[in-house]
C-alpha cells in the first residue's frame, strides 16, 4: 500500500521509499528502469529531443511492459475526446487530454518552461472549503481608540459601550403648548391662565411655576420647575395680549382632561446613565443611527478593532496603466482590474493603496511583493496564477517570501486558479512580527472581481473585528429567474446579473449577457451573482435560485 516520494534538487534526484524491507524492494524495483531516464532529465538533457519518439519509444528502450499503460492511455484518450467538445455558455471550456500521473511537476522557476507545471499541485478547493481556509488564517484584529466623527462609520466596536448619561437630560416638552401644573391636590386645568415665562429649546435659567400660572412651551424645552405636564396649543385660546401686542398675557385652556405626566418626556426615559447603548461586535453604519446615538450620551471616543490597509497590485509584462496615452501595441492589455478592485476596496469603507504594475520576472515580483507587505496588512493581487511559464506568484511566495499557499484552485467559475496564501512573521517598518495575507486573483477581469467580492470581502470583515458567529460576505437572497440558465457539468458558477425588486415584491435577475470570464462587460450594472451548482442540463426561466448581492437594488 505503499509508495516511493521522488523529488529533484538542483541536478540531483532524491527517493524516498518506505521503511520495510518488502516494500523498499518492491517500489525501488516499480521504478528501477525508469532511473537512467530520469538521471539523464537531471543532468539536463534537452526534453524535446528525449521524448521525440514519444512514450512508446522511450518504455521500450527501458524495458517497460506497456500493455496496461496503452490500456489506460485509451481509455483516457477515449475520454478527454468526449468532454472537448463540450460548451458551456457562449464559449468552449479547455481541457486538457492528458492523465496527471503523466506529467513531471516542478515548482522552481529558474528551471524554465521545460521544468514547470504540467498539472497544478494545489488540490481543488470547494468555495465553502476555500472560505473557510481564508477565515481561518485571518489574524485576529487589534483594537485602539478612535473619535465619535464620521471617521467612525465602517468600524467594528471591539467593547461594550455604556451610557454616561441620561438622554434626555432634563424633563422635556414633546410639543408646542403650555406648561401647566395638575394633580389631585391642584384645582382643574380648565380655565384663563396668566402666562408668565417662556421656556424655548436653548439653554438658561427658567423660573419655578406656581399653582395657577402657566409657562409658554416649545418642543424639545425643558419644563419649568414644578411643572407636571405640558396642554397643546391647539387646547388653548389666547384670551389678552401685552400692551405691545406682541406676546400673550392670558390664555384660556380648552379641557380638564390633561393628566400628570402628558406630552413630557422624562429624564433618562430614552436611554439611563449606564444603559449599554451599543454591543461590542457591532458595526458603526452609514445610516447615522449608531453614530447618532453615540453622540446622543456625550461619547467623545469609543474603543474599535483597527481596519486593515489594503493593497492591489497587479502583475504581467502587458499589462499597462488604463490611462496611458496612444494606442496599445501587439499583446498590451490595458489595466482594468487595479481601479476596478480598488473601486471595490473602497466602497466596502476599506483604505487602499495603488501599488502599481509589477512585471514578470522573479525578482521584480518579490520585491514589489515585499515592499506591498511594508505598506500594506492585506495584499490583492491579480494575474500570475495560471499554468504559464510567466505565473510567477505562488513559486514566489512560497520559496521566496516563506509564505504558505492554503489553496491554489477552487471549483468555481469564473475563479477556479485563485489562490490565498500567507507570509507569517513579516517585521513591519516598526519591528514588530505580524503575518500578512495574499489574495493572488485570476487576471480575468470577470474572475478579478467575482473572487475579490466571494473571498477577499469575508476576510477584510473579519479583520476588522466582525464576531465569527455573525455572517461575512455579501447578504443572499432569492431571486426568480429572467430567462434560463445553464449549468456547468464540473463546477459551481457565480453568474453575473441585475437583480430589481417589482411592484408585487419579488426580486427578480436578468443576466448580464456572456460570460466568460475576460468579458469586461458582464460587470456593467452587475448588482448580484447567481449562486449556481454544477451538474447537467438547466434552470428554467422563472425558477427561484439563490444570490449574492454586491449592490443595491433597482426599483420599480
């Protein structure tokens, strides 16, 4: 049941076989005949011309019976020929027609093309399983003092926050009237009164009221001393003036039916001192409401989980700055993914950082990698992560950086060569040891933002303080479908659409057209992605599924 571990460091094969003599002898001999031709590939013989006979060839002259291989071979062959004329949506899924046993991997760049990839190394994630890696290894934020400003929205409380004091702080009219003073002692409210104070919503000194006087009242004013409750205006008739003629000498109130009590508000009866006004895990939003009532008890500063600062950079030799004057030559692409993505950071209430174009080469990667990890806590990348000879990514942060690839592949569409990875102890310009993430994304555009929304969104909530029993991510909802939809045979797909509410109060998603994932224009207007699952065949128009939002809603 055992198996030999082969490797090659710089010009030297390494083997490891397993530890009982039956099963050193048998693996060692499952592999003896192939040695000479690995040894030769070591030493740096050209590959072209080793295999320019082909496999045959080559199991032949080391003896090999290739009977089962020629088996398997047709069987496999039988099979990729069957799926490659398979397609989904407005393109043609690529697939490769060969078996992975039968390909060498590598992953040391400096080796070239001939070294390289041949079939990824990083096991195929679920998206469930590739957030839950994420979350994971998401450091637990640090938290610090900030003040109760507009500063504030976007941040995640990181303690219970308690009222100092009462709101409202005095006893407070909650209309336009009269101040009066009733009770069972006191003769009827009904009846001419003189007026003798005013009390308006400012601050001062008001005079006591007595038994029989009443004061002039506006909404939100604080009652005289004595006062019991306040009559509307409309209960009242003014009965004399002041010789000016400008303000109210008497006023007749209307009724005897005005109770001990009415139409104030009583201190602390909107919040009392001590009341805890706000729970830690909770988000400041931008409605106002948690930042209204903050200022509300006289809250100078709160206690918050510090947000991380983010950092996009994007990657390839043709890649050039979207603004760039002139027309583009042969293989230049312009930009799309840098903007789109930061557009993205910021609108999620992130500070992020325009780290420029990093080129292919090795050296180049590492150092703008590095000087991103100095300015940066999260680091978003995008291209450099597929099977070319230029996707320098995840060889760069592993061998270089000391990072870990938690995942290299995800079942998903579009997406599936994205990968996460972290560089723990990274000394910050302060010296202090703190770990960084890496969000390498796919260079498509479609798969840029799609993966940035699905991965790197629940992690930059979660760093900023958000409770592991609250939900990350966008907010799903369920949808009826526009038109049909086809399914993916192999992979969970992430259709982008418009969702709009209607007048009965269903929502409603329209595709956005293609989608392949270089087509920049699927994101036009995209308010949400179809949460679709692999398998065969489609959903029919005006089922319900399952979706993301990314934005708001249209209206009717």
């Amino acid at each position: 049941m055992s198996r030999p571990v082969a490797g090659v460091r710089n010009r030297t094969i390494i083997v490891t076989l397993p530890g009982s003599p039956k099963g050193a002898k048998e693996n060692l001999l499952s592999i003896l005949k192939q040695l000479p031709h690995a040894c030769k590939q070591a030493a740096g013989e050209d590959s072209r011309t080793a295999h320019a006979g082909g496999v045959k060839a080559l199991e032949k002259a080391a003896g090999i019976d290739n009977l089962a291989s020629s088996s398997n071979h047709s069987h496999q062959h039988a099979h990729a020929h069957h799926h490659s004329h398979h397609s989904h949506g407005d393109h043609t899924i690529p697939r490769a027609h060969t078996d992975p046993v039968d390909r060498p991997i590598s992953n040391d760049p400096t080796e070239g093309p001939t070294r390289r990839y041949r079939e990824s190394p990083y096991p195929m994630k679920t998206v469930d399983e590739a957030l839950r890696l994420v979350l994971d290894n998401t450091p637990t934020p640090k938290a610090t003092k900030i003040p109760v400003d507009g500063n504030l929205v976007g941040h995640v409380l990181a303690e219970d926050v308690q009222a100092d004091e009462p709101v409202p702080a005095f006893r407070a009219s909650i209309v336009d009237g009269y101040a009066i003073i009733v009770g069972k002692d006191v003769p009827s409210s009904k009846g001419t009164f003189p007026v003798v104070s005013v009390s308006h919503a400012a601050p001062g000194d008001i005079p006591a009221l007595e038994i029989g006087q009443i004061a002039r009242i506006t909404t939100g004013a604080p009652l005289p001393p004595k006062a019991t409750s306040v009559v509307m205006v409309e209960d009242t008739m003014i009965r004399s003036v002041t010789e000016s003629g400008r303000e109210e000498q008497e006023v007749e109130i209307l009724t005897d039916e005005v109770k001990e009590g009415e139409n104030v508000r009583e201190v602390g009866s909107d919040v009392k001192a001590g009341d805890i006004i706000l729970r830690k895990g909770e988000e400041i939003s931008a409605t106002g409401g948690e930042l209204g009532l903050l200022a509300s008890v006289g809250k100078k500063e709160v206690l918050v989980y510090q947000k991380p600062i983010i950092g996009v950079l994007s990657t390839g030799d043709e890649i050039v700055e979207h603004n760039r004057p002139g027309a583009l030559r042969l293989g230049e692409v312009r930009d799309t993914n840098r903007p789109t993505i930061m557009a993205a950071v910021t609108g999620w209430r992130f500070k992020v950082l325009d780290l420029g174009i990093a080129k292919d080469k090795q050296a180049s990667l590492e150092q703008s990698l590095r000087d991103a990890m100095r300015r940066a806590d999260i680091i978003i990348t995008t291209g450099g992560v597929s099977m070319g000879e230029l996707d320098l990514l995840k060889p760069t942060v592993e061998r270089s950086l000391g990072g870990t690839v938690h995942f290299g592949r995800v079942s998903m569409k579009p997406g599936k060569p994205t990968t996460f990875a972290t560089v723990p102890g990274f000394k910050t310009n302060a010296g202090d040891r703190e770990t960084r993430l890496i969000f390498s994304l796919p260079g498509n555009p479609a798969s840029a933002i799609v993966t940035a929304h699905l991965f790197v969104l629940p992690s930059l909530q979660r760093a900023c303080g958000v409770s592991s029993n609250r939900p990350v991510g966008l907010p799903r909802v369920a949808v009826l479908l526009d038109q049909d939809v086809g399914l993916d045979p192999k992979r969970a797909e992430f259709h982008r659409v418009v969702v709009s509410v209607g007048r009965d109060g269903v929502l409603r998603a329209a595709s956005t057209g293609g989608q392949r994932s270089s087509r920049v224009g699927s994101l036009k207007s995209a308010n949400g992605l179809l949460c679709l699952p692999a398998g065969e065949g489609r959903i029919k128009k005006g089922e319900r599924v399952e979706a993301l939002l990314m934005g708001g809603l249209l209206g009717f």
